[in-house]
C-alpha cells in the first residue's frame, strides 16, 4: 500500500494498534522501534519497556541463530510467512507462535528493517494436540464409533466399525445410516433422533444391526448428541458393541433357568404325589402294629415288634416333613390360629419326647406368669419337637438341656440350650436351608435336614425370628421369637 498522507498514517496506525496480532517493527542492529497493544499483550513488555530494546528480549537464545538465517533472507528481500517458532515473554514463560516477517524499504526502496507479525498459536496447538489424542482414542477403541448428522448421513466411522460392519469408512462416510438398520428396525432410529434432538443421551439400548454381508448383530448402543461449541446439537455420535456372543450365552442361562424351574417344580410335586402316597399304607401298618404291641405284651418276640413301632414312627415323621417341605415351597403351608398356653404345650412335649431319652436331663424353666399365645399351635409344637429332637440327638452324652421362655411385652421367646456336640460358625447361617446338614457328621447322628427348615418356616409365617449361636464341642442355643397375639 502506498501511504499518501497523514489521514492514511493515522489509518494505518489505529489498525496496527487494534490487531490483536503483535506487530513489530526493527532495524538490522536487532532494535525494535515499534511494538503495538498485540505486542504487549502476547509478549507482557509494554511498548514503553520494549522500543530501543533488541529483539533478543523476547528470543530464547536456542533460537538466536535460527533468528539471524532469517533476517539475512529478509535483508535480501525475501519475504518469510507463517514460520513457526518460539518465543519468551516478559515472565520467561516460552510460547509458540506463528511469524510472517516482512522488509521494510525507504522512499528509495532501500531495506532498512523488518516487519514482523506473530500470533501466539499455543492454545491451537495444544488443541491440536487433544483433537489427535481423541482420534486415537476413538481408532483404537474396541467399540465401533459412529457419528451422524441430523439428516442421518454418517460422517465418521472409526477402525472398530469397519470390523463391525464390515463397510470401510469410505464405503461408509456420506452414506445414510439406514445402510447399518435392518428393515423391521427403522422406526427405531426415527425415535433416536427424537430424543438426540431434545438433547437426550440413550444409554446402551439393546438393538440389532446389518453388516455388509448381510448377517445380523446384537449390538448394545449409546447414542449421544453433538454439540457445536454453542451448545446447539447438530449430530449424534453412536457408540456399538457386539453382544452377540452374550445374547447366545444369555438366552441359554434363561432356556436351562427355565427347564431348571421345571425340574424343581417336577421334582417338588412327585415329593408331594410321593409322600402323600406312602402315607397311608404307613399309617395302616403303624395301626397294626400297635395292635400287635398291645397283645403280645407277653411274647417274647414283644421286643422286635417295639423296634418295628420306632422305626414306623421315625418313617412317618420323615413322611410328615417332607409333606410340609412340599408345601412349603408350593406356598401352600396355612395356619390355623387358636389361643392356648405355651408352657402347657412344652411341658407336653418334653413328656412326650421322653421316651427318646431317659438319660437327658431335660429342665423347663416355667416363666413367672403363664404365656397365652394366639398362634397356630400344632406348628408350634413341631417347632419344639424339632429343635428339642435336635438337642437331644446332638448332645449324645446325656447331658442337660435347658428351656427357657420370656415375654416381654408382647413378645414372646423360647430359648432352647444344650450341652452338646455345637456347630461350627460358619455353618451357623446355613443349618436353616433345606436339605443343609454339618459335613463329616458321623453316621449315628442320622437326619433329613429338614427339621429346622420346617421349623423356620412355620416361624417366618408367625412374623418371628429363629436364630441359633453354638460354640463347637460345648453345645447351642436355639431360640425363636414371636408376637403373643
Ligand atoms: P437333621 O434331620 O439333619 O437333624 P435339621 O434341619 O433338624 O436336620 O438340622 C440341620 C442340621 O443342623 C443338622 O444336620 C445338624 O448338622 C445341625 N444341628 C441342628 N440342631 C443341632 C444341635 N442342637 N446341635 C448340633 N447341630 C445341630
């Protein structure tokens, strides 16, 4: 440009001032003679610190050399744009900035000095810098990264969608995305876009996709939206992962849950047909033989009948158990509620669990007030019968067993101690599960591992709480608590 006259100049000036560009001026000597605001606020040196100073104030000297190269050039005429450099400011922070140097020539057209304009392009590099991080980040992702714009046309497809899809990213890119949807699928996609476009995030839909060859796979989808930097949406990135495999493997866990559950309720009603039908042949010979007891009281074959008698006692109470097991886990155990006095029905109980042991000291503590229970009190006596049976099998040298009952308030609580064989800790959470007995047990203490299941139960359906503390080799309390009424 050609300068005509003072109104120019001052033009020019006030450019120069407002550029946010530093733009300095310099001789040959290295003596800078102008530097604007732009100057300033990049390099920290106002134009008062800076003017008659030499340019190696803001020149690391690692780069004084490569200085000198380029001012020779310029001397020669030459003209040096966009060079990239560094440069150090007023607080010897360095800074990368982008330099266009021109020559300066007199009315005569004589080089005498340099011109120079920098921009600090630190922050743009360092954004270059994050953009290229987060392309590797999403080239080496495992998951296929799509992203679109709102008139569905894809506009990137990284390396794990080319797998995925089997379509390269420039067979992708420009394409509509309907190109990945199955037919029967599309209306799903019109539902995504609904929601990208309120700037909804969909969080791992479970879907289906088409790759190139035309199979299908079970994908799992994010979809999120674009933003411009704005905030306005303007497309939507999808996230895919493959879950064919655990698809496959998922529908098989339902398929063998499902015939699992069969079985069990199979299993559960022949235990029932079973138990049902084994009943009453049972009682029949149990009839028979007491019968019998009664009349041969003389016979000296009396006491094999004695032995029968126990053993189709035990048969039918094993019968009764697994009756109630059944219906236990059919949901079909009922209550009948009555009023009656527990201390009445445990001394019952003791009387007629006696004659399994003559040599247990069996001890009630009566409670001071008599306890009136609304319960259902047949299950409440085979809860004692279970838990006393218990002590009494597993405490096999006679030892004391002591019962206590408290009520406080409306809650009632029956603790039942024996000094017998105990049961380590960790099975302590266990021995109320069906089927569960103590492993290595030896063969003497025979059992179902039914009893406490039965017993727990019946508790659970009173609203109360069983629980049992043992210490090994010296014996357990069981207790169990309910509401009075
Ligand atoms: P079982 O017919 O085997 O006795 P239960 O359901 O009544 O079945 O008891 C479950 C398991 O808990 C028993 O097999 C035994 O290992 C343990 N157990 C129950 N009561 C006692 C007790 N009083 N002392 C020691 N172990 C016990």
């Amino acid at each position: 440009m050609q300068i005509q006259n003072y109104e120019d100049t001052a033009r020019l000036a006030a450019i120069i001032d407002s550029s946010q560009d530093a733009i300095i001026s310099k001789n040959f000597d290295g003596t800078i003679n102008s530097w604007n605001a732009g100057a300033e606020a990049i390099f920290g040196f106002s134009a008062v610190e800076a003017i008659n100073q030499n340019i190696s104030i803001i020149i690391p000297p690692e780069y004084l050399d490569k200085e000198k190269e380029i001012i020779k050039k310029v001397k020669n005429g030459e003209q040096i744009k966009r060079y990239e450099t560094v440069r150090r400011k007023k607080n010897g922070e360095q800074i990368l900035i982008d330099l266009s140097i021109s020559p300066i020539r007199d009315a005569n057209n004589n080089i005498i000095g340099a011109s120079k304009i920098a921009r600090d392009i630190t922050e743009l590099r360092k954004a270059d810098e994050t953009q290229a991080m987060l392309a590797a980040i999403v080239n080496s992702s495992d998951d296929a990264i799509i992203s679109k714009n709102f008139d569905g046309i894809i506009t990137s497809w990284n390396v794990s969608a080319v797998k995925l899809f089997g379509y390269t990213a420039q067979e992708a890119v420009g394409k509509h995305i309907s190109l990945i949807i199955p037919k029967d699928h599309l209306d799903e996609e019109a539902e995504i876009i609904r929601n990208i476009r309120a700037g909804n995030k969909i969080d791992h839909i479970e879907t289906v996709r088409v790759r190139k060859d035309g199979t299908e796979i079970n994908i799992s989808l994010t979809v999120s939206p674009i933003k411009n930097k704005y905030g306005k949406v303007v497309g939507a990135s999808k996230i895919a992962r493959d879950i064919t495999e655990r698809s496959r493997i998922e529908l098989q866990k339902k398929l063998y849950t499902k015939r699992l559950q069969e079985l069990n309720t199979n299993k559960d009603e022949f235990m029932a047909m079973a138990s049902h039908e084994l009943k009453t042949p049972l009682t029949v010979i149990k009839a028979s033989l007491q019968v019998l007891e009664t009349r041969m009281q003389l016979d000296p074959n009396v006491a094999l009948l004695q032995t029968s008698v126990r053993q189709a006692n035990k048969l039918s109470k094993l019968i009764e158990d697994l009756l109630d097991a059944s219906k236990i886990q059919a949901g079909k155990m009922v209550l009948n509620k009555s009023h009656f006095q527990l201390d009445q029905l445990i001394n019952d109980v003791i009387t007629y669990l006696r004659p399994l042991s003559q040599q247990h000291n069996i001890v009630c503590k009566e409670p001071p007030e008599p306890i009136t229970l609304l319960a259902d009190k047949n299950r409440i006596e085979q809860v004692l019968v279970n838990i006393l049976s218990n002590a009494i099998k597993y405490t096999p040298n006679a030892g004391d067993i002591i019962i206590h009952t408290v009520q406080e308030q409306d809650l009632v609580t029956v603790s039942i101690l024996d000094s017998g064989i105990g049961i380590p800790q960790e099975d302590l959470k266990d021995i109320f599960s069906r089927f569960y007995r103590v492993g290595g047990l030896p063969t003497t203490f025979a059992g179902s591992g039914i009893g406490l299941y039965i017993a727990a139960e019946i508790i659970q359906r009173h609203e109360g709480k069983i629980w049992a503390e043992s210490t090994l080799g010296t014996g357990s309390t069981f207790h169990f608590q309910i509401k009075s009424h």
